[in-house]
C-alpha cells in the first residue's frame, strides 16, 4: 500500500511540472496519477510498432523517442522526435485505429504510461486538457506538412544539408553532431548507399569531415546553399 502511494506521488508530482497539466481539477490529475506507470527502456529499444493497439498513451520524462513511418520499400523515416515533457500516443487512441508509426528509443529513456480509459476519462472531463492536446497535434501536423513539402521538391543533396544544418543547431555540443548515416537516411528518406555517396563528396570537397557516427560541419555556407537549391526538373 505504502509503495502504491510513494508511485502516485510521484506521478502527480511530475504532472504538475507539465504545461499540459496546468490549471487543472485536483481529482483530474489525482485520477490520471493513480492510472499512471514510470517505465524505462533502453537506447534501440521500440516502445511499440506500427499497427499494434493503441492502447496507452505515453509523456517522456527523460531521453528521446523517435518516431518512426514506415515504407513501402521497407526503409523507415523519422517523421518526428520526443524529448523530456512531450506526450505522444494520443492520436490512435482518439481515432480508435492501430499505431501508424513505431516509437525506438533514441537515447535510453524513462516515461509515464497511462492506459487508453483513463487517458480518455480526463479528454472527456476537462476542455482546457483537451484544447492543449488539439493544439500540439495541430502545430505538429503543421510541422509534418511542411517537411514533406519541402521533401517532396527537394533532391537528394538539399535534404541532407537542411537534416544536418538543423540538427548542428540543435546540438549541444557545437563541434559535430552525433548520428549514424543509418539515421540520417531516415530522416531525410533517402537510402544509407545516397547517404554515404553525398558525405563522400563533401568530404573530399572539405565541407564536413565525418567519423563513427559523428559528422563535423565545416562548411556551414556551402551546406546552406546547397539547401536552398531546388532540383532542376
């Protein structure tokens, strides 16, 4: 009983760090805190794949969750990434249809999972909740809209650069930014065998240098313009 008590304290005590949970009935969160788990998973894990239930719905409290589509040539993308606060899951529980992308852990991670009555319980009970959900998944629709827009009429080349330009932004550590040509193909849907082609190129042209999973921007110039041209055709 003791321990059960300790677990929902400490779920409603992050809630109530959250934006999302903010201003919120006491019996809401109490409620949403009783039905909430903390799991871990480890870097390379999946949380759950595309067309399983969408039976839970998640918050990350610490590490990065990218999410995953899947194609029909068996390669997959990142469409989006979870970091500390953000909740994802929501969609397919609010349609009542299987997940639609894969969840991979992309740094060993910790969450909150909450199971599909008690998150609709509180969808149902409290609007403002429900108004801060609609508008993240509207924003992130916006986001999702705009980077196949841009995919769709870019070439091989221009994708890669604006990948690695956002990503050396984002960064903590300003010399290079860490990740895999593996990763970099999904996240630009480009095959690995283009991938490693281009930072060859670059790399002989001395614009990046590129190591184990690590890549040196050097060239932040010539990258920018190469992600401002537009194929030819």
């Amino acid at each position: 009983m003791g321990s059960n008590c300790e677990r929902v304290s400490e779920v409603k005590a992050f809630l109530e760090q959250l934006p999302l949970f903010s201003n919120l009935r006491e019996d809401s969160i109490l409620s949403l805190a009783y039905h909430g788990t903390f799991i871990t998973i480890k870097k390379g894990q999946f949380l759950f794949l595309q067309s399983d239930p969408s039976d839970k719905f998640y918050i990350l409290k610490t590490g990065a969750i990218s999410i995953l589509l899947g194609c029909s040539d068996g390669r997959e993308m990142v469409i989006n990434e979870m970091r500390s606060g953000d909740f994802f899951g929501e969609l397919g529980i609010i349609t009542e249809k299987t997940r639609s992308t894969s969840a991979v852990a992309h740094k060993d991670c910790e969450m909150l999972a909450f199971p599909k009555k008690a998150f609709l319980s509180i969808l149902e009970s409290e609007p403002l909740f429900a108004r801060r959900i609609l508008e993240t998944v509207a924003q992130r629709l916006r986001t999702s809209s705009k980077r196949e827009s841009a995919l769709a009429f870019m070439d091989a080349q221009s994708r890669l650069a604006r990948v690695l330009l956002q990503l050396d932004q984002l960064t903590l550590d300003k010399e290079y930014v860490t990740i895999s040509q593996e990763e970099l193909a999904n996240r630009t849907g480009l095959t690995r065998q283009t991938v490693a082609k281009t930072l060859g190129k670059w790399r002989r042209a001395g614009w990046v240098i590129t190591g184990r999973g690590h890549i040196m921007l050097l060239r932040h110039d010539e990258l920018s313009k190469i992600e401002a041209e537009w194929p030819n055709s």
